[in-house]
C-alpha cells in the first residue's frame, strides 16, 4: 500500500543512503530489495509504518516537484492535527417545494440625513470635529465634501473658514446661522440704530421731517409711508443717528418686523388725540421680541383734542411702563407741525444710546443687512444696506442672500457716491450686484470671485429645495379632508402676477394678497417681480390666465398696453396700498361661486280650503287648493312650499298652481289672497302657515378694519 502511495505521489528518485534498521529486523543487505521491505511493512501494518517514518531518513537528491509538495503535506506539525477531509454527499431530488422564508431586508447604509428644520451656528475657525458634531454626519463625510469643494484635509483638527463651513452644511441639509466674534478686535463707538414705529398717520414721517428738515411725507402717495427708509441725521448736539422709517399700514408687519431686528433703539409713535391701536400694539410686540429698548414719543400734542395722560394709562395698560408710572421707559411730548419738543427727544435717544455703550469694530471685512432691495433701470439690481461691524469697501466680493456681486460703488442715501469705504451704522447703497437679493438678507464678504460664486449657487439650490419641500407640505394640507358635515365649496382659483418697485414692498404686497384667501378663492401667487411690467408678464399671465397687479410702477408702453388688450389681460395699477387691497377684494368677490342657501323669501296663512272632486281623467285627481293671504314677503311659483303647523313642519313639495282671482300668476306680493296647490299634499287646516323658500347664492364679502386691515367673509 505504502509503494503505491509512493509511486502514485510520483516516487522514482534512487535512494541512495538509508539508515540501519537491524535493531528493527531489517538486515542492510535488503535494502537492495525494496519490494521486500514494503511487504514486510504491509504485514506489520501500522507499526511498521510508523517505525519507519519515525526512525528512518530518507535523502533523495532526483525527487521530482511533486514529491517535495507531498512530503511538505505530510508532515504534521507538533500538536496539530491535520483536518478531515468529508465525504462528498451526493444532493437528493427535492420533489417538495422548497419553503418560503420571511424576506429580510438587508441593513441600508447609515446616509446623511437632510434635517430641513435643524439650525446650527457656525463661527470662524471651527474644526471638522465640532462641524461634524452639529451637524450630525460622521467626520469622513464632512471630509468628503470639503475634498469636493477643493479645501485640503489633514486631520479632524483642522480648522474651516466659516464660508466653507456654510457650503458643508447646505450640502448636508441643515440651516446655518453665523456668529460673528469681535475677540481681539478694537471696538470704537458708533452711531445709534433708531426706528420710528406706529400706527398708520399718527405722524412718524412727520416727526422724521421736523428733525432733518425735509419734506418727505408730502411726496409719499396718499399721505402714508408705503417704504422701508434710512436716514443720517445730524442732530443739533453735533452727533449723528441714524433713523428707520417704517411704514405703518398692517399690510407692511414684516416692514416693522425686519426694521426692528437691525435696530437698537425704537421710537414708539402715538398720536396724542388718537391713542394707542392695532399697529401701535404690533409694533410693541416686535420691539419687545428683538429685545430692543423703546422710546415714547407722543405726538400732535397741539391739537386741541390731544390727551397725553390717556395715552400714558393705554401704554401702561399693554404693558409698557413709563418713567411717569415708576417704569423705566422715557417718554416725550413732541409736535412734528410745531417742532417743540425735538430737543428732549434727541436728549432721550443720546441718553439710551449711552446706557447702552454702543460699539462696533472697524477693521476687518463688513456684515450688514439689507433693508431694501430694487431694480434700477440703469444701474441694475441695488440694495440699501446698513452696516453692522467692520468696513465695506469697494471691489470686495460679497454674497447677498442668494445672489453675489463685486462691489461697483457705493452710494449714500441721496445718491451720491460716497468714499470707497463704509462704516458702521452707515445706511448704504451698494452696486454692482448679480441679481436682485431679498429684503432682510445678510451682506457676507468673501475673498474670491469662485468662493462667492459657489456660496451663491449652495444658497440657490438650498431656497430651491425648501420651494420644493413647502409646496409639498401646502398640497397635502389642502388634499387632506375636513372633518364636516357640510357640503364642500367649490372654490376656484385666481391667479395674480405682482410687480412693485422694491423688494420690501413686492414681500408686503404679496403677503397682503394671499391674506384674501377664503374658501371659496384661492390667490395663488404665480410669479413675483422688481420693476416695470414687461412683455414675459404678458407672456406669463396670457399662459395661465392670471391679472397683473402693479404697484407704485410706471404706467407700461403703449405696446404692452396694447397687448394686454389683445390678450384679455387685466391690468391693476395702484399707488396706495389699500386701493389695491379694495380693488382685488372686488375681483375676488366677483369671482367667487358663493355658496347657495335655501331661506323663507315670503309666509302665508291659509283662510279657506276648496276642494276639486269628480274631475276627468284628462285633468288630473281631485286637488285641494288652499285659500291663503300672504302676510310678510313674496310668494313665486317656481319656488318650494313648506307647511307648518303649529310650527312644526308638516309637509315641503313644489308649487302645482298660484292663482290670485282666478287667474294663473308666477308670483303674488304682500298683502295679497291667493289660491296654492303644492304637489301630492291634501292635508290642509284653516290657521296652517306656509313658507315659500327659495335657493339664493350669497357671495362673500369685502371687510376692511379700522387699522387697514383688510379680509373676505364667507
């Protein structure tokens, strides 16, 4: 067996030297005869071979490949075991069918999950470590995207500009909000933030002309500020301040809201004579939500009607406690027609601005806020800014909300071109933008054209995606159905395309507008824009069949005029707020499909009951008629006839006949007797009442509050 093992292995090397086994019955003369020893092994079995390979050394010096990787097989190390080779079992048929197993998914990679709602603050000189910690998503991935966006990755450690931290978190999914540190800066002081704040005409334009002697309040149309301003007033004293002009109509609350966010001090407007209302009240709720103090100024103190004190008892009443009361917010008694009392006013803004010890750092890029956003005709899309911290300066690259830009100049206020360079609290025009940012943006500046470009394009696709995501939300909540026993109002829609001057005021408007819903009009928003209205509006509005609403805008060419003609495209131009709310209040009143109401249009009481027996089979059964005399309304034939008794109903059919002396009639007025037979009713009794109801539409209503409020009832 062993031979065959060595010559199937491929053993037929010559063996030239073996070890003695006479101690173990194997004489060296044998050795020439190998087949002996291999029987003789045979016969022993097992022992033998093991003596064999335990005490005799085989040197071969022509063995073949094969046999070198056997013997290598061989060979045991000490203390292992060699593993068993199994059996090949051989399948059976299976002529069961096999049995179905529950299906298991397999475990989905952990991706980065999109949180829409979540908001992070990101800083200068944050490392990877901490960005990954806020934002959730594993510190390989933050790697992956920095490698993407072209930075240089070292370690966990290193440190990101808060530009490159903003694009990783737009590509992650989460908001961002930026902290910005003045840590080893050199803050000097700097100008007060003042925004004058109050109901519509208690007189805040007014006030702002008595202090810098101007006349803007008799160029505003209508007599109302409708515009976010900015101003620079230099006061008696030689300092400066600078004052927000906030318009105070309700359509504008997001005018307020934005004027007090950038703003360090408020000026609370209330008319002497008027006291406090609605959008005096609004303006407290913004001032107190941006943590800002207020400063009382009660004005028209020289009409006659003028009572300061009610003023004072409505502010403390709302909460506002003045230094009158034991509070600590001043309060001044001004006349913007007199201009008495500027003085103290100017006093009392100084001395907040003090307490307040304003600063702000000079050196260093700027941050700024928007205020307003227009089209210029020549100069392009501009956007009034107020200057925070830092200097802006002309040529720096700068991202605008969603848009980016290099800076072409910088205007003041009056339009002139000021110095190359803007300080803090200085209201500015900037110049030199891509396209048209939003009122209430940030101004951030970045070092490189190719830095602002993908900081534009990261923001753009983010606004896109939240667009996406919002109309989503608002088509599951208008799909999902309301727990009501009542009919459903067929509602229809009315598409509007709104073009204004800025972008504060196309926001105001177009939150004005979609205020008018109800349930029977949807407004529905298809487009929004900054200037004069242009042939892609045409286009537009001929496409979807919507109205142009224009406010404060040039009247367009004849041209477009002229095609809006040919198109059937109504045309809605207004300079003053609640002309245009009236205007599409109307329009929307009009097309509105109302909703049909059944009422009493008229009531009779019956006197006498005829009755009609024996007639022929041509005309018809016996019938009895019901001798009435109506005593409120009208009845008409065409209408349904309800009969009461004892006020409870007793039968409700249609009118067969209404006669007034013998004679067929459609209707009878009051005061009248007539004849009345309802279909497949007899059961008449003298005293009965009957009501002739009738099917109305009522179309909803146009209401406008006090405060310019404006809504549609249904």
């Amino acid at each position: 067996m062993a031979w065959r093992v060595l010559r199937k292995k491929g053993f037929h090397a010559y063996l030239m030297n073996v070890s003695p086994f006479t101690t173990q019955g194997f004489p060296s003369s044998s050795l020439r005869n190998l087949p002996d020893i291999f029987i003789q092994l045979r016969h022993r079995g097992a022992a033998g071979y093991k003596v064999l390979s335990n005490n005799s050394t085989i040197r071969s010096f022509h063995a073949s490949l094969d046999l070198l990787a056997w013997r290598r097989q061989t060979e045991e190390a000490p203390g292992l075991k060699m593993p068993k080779k199994e059996k090949r079992v051989r399948k059976e048929n299976r002529t069961q069918a096999p049995v179905e197993a529950p299906y298991v998914p397999p475990k989905p990679k952990l991706p980065t999950k999109s949180s829409p709602d979540k908001t992070i603050e990101i800083f200068e000189g944050m490392t990877i470590l901490e960005l990954a910690k806020r934002t959730g998503v594993t510190i390989s991935a933050i790697q992956d995207i920095l490698i993407n966006v072209g930075e240089k990755v070292d370690s966990e450690f290193d440190a990101v500009s808060i530009d490159v931290a903003e694009l990783v978190a737009m590509e992650v999914g989460v908001n961002v909000r930026r902290l910005h540190s003045d840590e080893g800066a050199v803050l000097q002081p700097r100008p007060p933030v003042v925004t004058v704040m109050g109901h519509v005409d208690h007189g805040k334009t007014s006030l702002l002309d008595s202090l810098r002697q101007t006349s803007v309040a008799a160029k505003e149309a209508g007599g109302i500020t409708q515009h976010l301003g900015a101003f620079v007033v230099s006061m008696p004293s030689g300092s400066s301040i600078t004052f927000l002009d906030t318009p105070g109509h309700a359509a504008f609350s997001a005018m307020r809201a934005r004027g007090a966010a950038i703003t360090d001090i408020v000026v609370l407007v209330v008319a002497a004579d008027d006291g406090v209302m609605p959008q005096t009240l609004e303006a407290i709720s913004h001032a107190k939500a941006a943590n800002v103090p207020i400063v009382v100024a009660i004005n028209k103190c020289d009409k006659p009607a003028a009572d300061p004190e009610r003023v004072r008892i409505q502010l403390g009443s709302e909460g506002v406690l003045l230094e009158d009361l034991g509070g600590d917010v001043q309060v001044v008694e001004v006349s913007a027609v007199k201009r008495s009392g500027l003085d103290k006013l100017e006093e009392a803004l100084l001395l907040q601005a003090e307490m307040m010890d304003l600063k702000a750092r000079i050196d260093g890029p700027a941050q700024a806020y928007v205020v307003e956003a227009r089209l210029d005709r020549g100069r392009g899309p501009l956007a009034t800014a107020i200057v925070k911290s830092g200097t802006l300066l002309c040529g720096q690259y700068v991202v605008v909300g969603a848009e980016w830009g290099k800076i072409r100049a910088i205007r003041d206020m009056m339009g002139e071109v000021i110095t190359d360079s803007a300080c803090p609290s200085t209201p500015v025009e900037i110049e030199g933008l891509r396209g048209l940012p939003m009122a209430g943006d940030d101004v951030v500046v970045v070092y490189s054209e190719e830095r602002a470009r993908i900081l534009s394009q990261g923001r753009k696709k983010k606004l896109e995606k939240d667009k996406v995501r919002k109309k989503i939300n608002e088509e599951k909540m208008e799909d999902e159905p309301e727990n009501s026993e009542e009919e459903p109002v067929k509602r229809v829609e009315l598409p509007i395309i709104v073009k204004a001057d800025v972008q504060g005021t196309v926001q105001a408007v177009t939150d004005a507008l979609r205020s008018l819903n109800s349930p029977q009009v949807f407004v529905n928003i298809v487009h929004v824009g900054v200037g004069p209205i242009g042939q892609s509006d045409i286009d537009m509005a001929q496409a979807c069949g919507a109205c142009i609403v224009g406010f404060n805008i040039r009247n367009p060419p004849s041209a477009i005029s002229l095609a809006c003609n040919q198109a059937k495209i109504k045309i809605c131009l207004h300079r003053v707020i609640y002309h245009l709310l009236e205007d599409i209040g109307k329009l929307i009143v009009e097309k509105a499909p109302g909703t049909s109401e059944t009422q009493v249009a008229g009531e009779a009481e019956v006197l006498s009951i005829f009755e009609l027996k024996g007639r022929s089979k041509s005309k018809g059964p016996d019938v009895k008629i019901a001798g009435c005399r109506i005593t409120d309304g009208r009845f008409t034939k065409s209408a349904t006839m309800r009969l009461l008794r004892s006020g409870e109903v007793v039968f409700e059919g249609s009118c067969a006949s209404l006669k007034r002396e013998k004679q067929d009639v459609e209707a009878v007025g009051k005061g009248s007797d007539c004849g009345l037979v309802i279909q497949d009713c007899d059961d008449f009794r003298v005293g009965d009442i009957i009501q002739c109801l009738e099917r109305v539409v009522r179309k909803p209503k146009f209401i406008t509050s006090e405060s310019g409020a404006v809504r549609i009832e249904c």
